[in-house]
C-alpha cells in the first residue's frame, strides 16, 4: 500500500528566506520519512514535471532567481519554456493526483481576496476538481476568509476542520467562521472513502490549527498586515508576485516570527497528513 505524501515548492521557492527555505524542506521530508511516509516534493525542473526532487533540485529551486510560481494555468508554460518552476497547491494537487498520490500536505491555500483588489486563487477551483486529501493551516490570514470559506462552499469542496470547529487562518488557530469538526483521523478517511465511493469530484481540504505555541495574536497579524499591504501599495506589485512580497514584508516586520510560525504549522501539517496515510493504508487493506 503507497503512503506517498506530496509536498508543495511554491512555499520553498517564494514563501520563506533563504537558506531557511532549503532547510525547512528537508526537514519536511525528513519528518515524513520518521513516519514511515515516502515525501514526493513536487516541482518543475528545466521544463520536466518533478514528483519527488534531488536534494540538489531542491537547492537550485530554493536558490535561484528565475524560478516561475506556477499555478495549474501555467504548467504548460513552464514545460514549454523549459524552465525551473516551484507549483502553487493547485498544480501540485493536480500533478500528485496524475500520480496515484491521495494525500498533500501545505501550509496555506490561495483563496478569496478583499473585493478592492479582487482575485480569487486557482487554488480553490482546483481543489473542487481534483480527489486528495489535503492539509493544511487555512488560507493565508492576509484573504477575506469569510468570502473564501463561502468559495469553498459554492464550489462544492469537503471542508472540515481539525478538532476545531471553526476556520483556522494560518498565523491564528481560529477565526469566527463555523466549519464542521472531525476528531481523528480516520474520521478524516471514512469522509474520503465515502466522497470515492459517491465519486464525487474535488479534495477533502483538512484544516489543521496552528500548533498553540507558536499562534500569533489576531490584534498583532492585523496591525502588520496593514503595513504589509501599505507596503504592497506602495509597491505597485499585482499578481502571482503578490503573496511572496507580502510574506516577506510581514517576516520583516515581525522580526522573523511570522517565518518561525510558518515553519512550524507546515512541520504541523506534515506529521497530520503523515497520520492520516498511515490511517488510509491500514482501512485500505482487505480485511
Ligand atoms: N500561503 C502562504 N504561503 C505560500 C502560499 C500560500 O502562506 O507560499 C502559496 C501556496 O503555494 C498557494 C499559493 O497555493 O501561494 C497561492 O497563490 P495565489 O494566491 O497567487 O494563487
Ligand atoms: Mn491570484
């Protein structure tokens, strides 16, 4: 029975400092490794679809300048371009799906911006497309997550929250939005088992609660949130470039906390979706 857990690029190449980036990643891999569960980073490399990278791919991605964001949209850009490419959720779920592979772990999903600067991610049509298991720790706080929560619902994608019952938003365990509650995890497996039998399309998105330790105040989040998005104004950058620029500018401001609490909710969401391939192999085999 394959336990093969994927693992997302995007927040290695754009989403955290380097030489951290390059760490954490093989952190990621090491932890999964310790669970028993084969890591399949995924990601593009000089035009070829990568489902499992060298340690080595895994530096040029987390070091060089002129690696692409790419969504499922571009994924034939990056091929025909022959370029490097790090995969946002969206086709990094499409890809490890392509694969066999049932289950990803991230950090955060794309989702719904403020109605002032509308754009809502490729990552939520994806999810209601594509079967997997995904965890993660909600969408980044920097979304309208109420309209984000109501996208999901709209777009008929399984959302349930980990021993919570309300929406988790990355950097915060929770916000006020209701999201229905599971306890364990092979709840989480019977819900999948049965969205396969019904063969309903789409993910089950997981939302994991960012560990108590390393949550930061809402108050703080949304004071440097607002100067990440003057910043951002200021700026004049749209776009994919949008969510690197933003990450960056909040790790400044907090002085490294925001990456400090990154690194841990991705080490979080790991060990999670590791529990629940390790869950989904034993209810596989024929008793
Ligand atoms: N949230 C984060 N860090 C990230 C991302 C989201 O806190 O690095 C990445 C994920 O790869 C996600 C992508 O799929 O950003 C969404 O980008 P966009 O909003 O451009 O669709
Ligand atoms: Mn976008």
């Amino acid at each position: 029975m394959t336990k093969t857990v994927a693992l997302e690029s995007t927040v290695i190449a754009h989403g955290l400092p380097r030489p951290l980036n390059v760490q954490v990643a093989q952190q990621l891999e090491i932890l999964a490794r310790a669970k028993g569960c084969e890591p399949k980073t995924i990601a593009i490399v000089e035009g070829h679809v990568k489902v499992g990278i060298t340690l080595e791919e895994l530096v040029q991605l987390g070091m060089r300048d002129d690696v692409m964001k790419v969504g499922v949209a571009e994924i034939p850009v990056a091929l025909a371009k022959r370029a490097w490419a790090a995969t946002t959720v969206s086709a990094t779920v499409r890809i490890a799906s392509m694969c066999g592979v049932e289950i990803f772990a991230t950090g955060g999903i794309g989702g719904v911006h403020s109605i002032e600067e509308w754009d809502v991610s490729q990552d939520l049509l994806e999810l209601s497309r594509t079967r997997m298991i995904v965890v993660c720790a909600g969408p980044k706080s920097l979304l309208d997550l109420k309209a984000t929560a109501e996208m999901l619902e709209t777009l008929q994608v399984t959302v349930v929250g980990y021993r919570t019952d309300r929406l988790p938003a990355f950097y915060v365990r929770e916000v006020g939005v209701p999201v229905l509650r599971v306890d364990d995890v092979s709840e989480i497996v019977a819900i999948y088992s049965a969205k396969c039998k019904l063969d309903l399309p789409g993910s089950v998105l997981v939302l994991n609660p960012i560990p108590n330790e390393y949550e930061i105040p809402a108050e703080q989040l949304l004071e440097w949130d607002k100067i990440a998005k003057e910043e951002l104004r200021k700026a004049n950058i749209e776009g994919k470039a949008v969510t690197p620029f933003l990450l960056a500018k909040l790790a400044e401001i907090s002085n490294g906390k925001t990456v400090r609490s990154n690194i841990e909710l991705l080490k979080n969401n790991v060990s999670l979706a590791c529990d629940i391939a390790n869950e989904l192999a034993r209810y596989n085999v024929p008793s």
